[in-house]
C-alpha cells in the first residue's frame, strides 16, 4: 500500500512486519532428554497422555515458560509438575508440535 505525504510528494511504502517464525520442532538436546526421560512418563501418565506430555514439555521448555533456557532444570520442573497432578495443556501449544520430540531424534 502506497501513501503520499502531505508534505512532499514522495511515496512513503508501509509495510506490516514479518510475523516472527515460531519453532516447531524441539532442539536435539531437549528431544534426547525428554526421550530419556519417557519411561518416567509413562509411570505418572498412559502410554498416549506419555507422548503428548513430550511435546508440551518440549514447547514450555523451548518458549523459556520452564527452566529458562536450561533444558534439564525445564525438564526436570515439568515431571515434578507432571507427578503433582497439576500438568494442563500449555497456552500458544499448536498442532504443529505434536511429534516435535520424535522428529527431533
């Protein structure tokens, strides 16, 4: 969209800023914690919640909302959290992260 000044003549282009990419898919090291960290799971949850527990970890640890950057503080918060009862579904969680951790590997 092009707009004139009313000073000057001059084209003055007004771009929307490129909307910031959101990673999708966990860092190798997260991924290999948080598999390792999976038979742990699967005692404190089912084998399926176990699998979608991987990605919302992932996506809370990756977006600093756990551990600060610190993978395994992030992911050692999250199974203490996961053990309490009081996990629920991170906001801003998308479909796009589900099989983040597996394709990670």
């Amino acid at each position: 969209m092009i707009k004139f000044t009313r000073e000057k003549d001059i084209p003055v282009q007004k771009e929307k800023p490129a909307a910031k990419a959101m990673l999708t898919c966990a860092p190798p090291a997260l991924a290999t914690l948080l598999w390792n960290s999976y038979p742990r799971l699967v005692k404190l949850s089912d084998n399926k919640r176990a699998h979608q527990l991987l990605d919302e970890i992932a996506f809370e640890v990756t977006h600093g909302m756990l551990g600060n950057g610190d993978y395994p503080g992030g992911v050692r918060a999250a199974l203490s959290i996961v053990a309490k009862g009081t996990w629920s579904p991170p906001r801003g969680f998308t479909s796009d992260w589900r099989g983040s951790v597996l394709r990670s590997l």
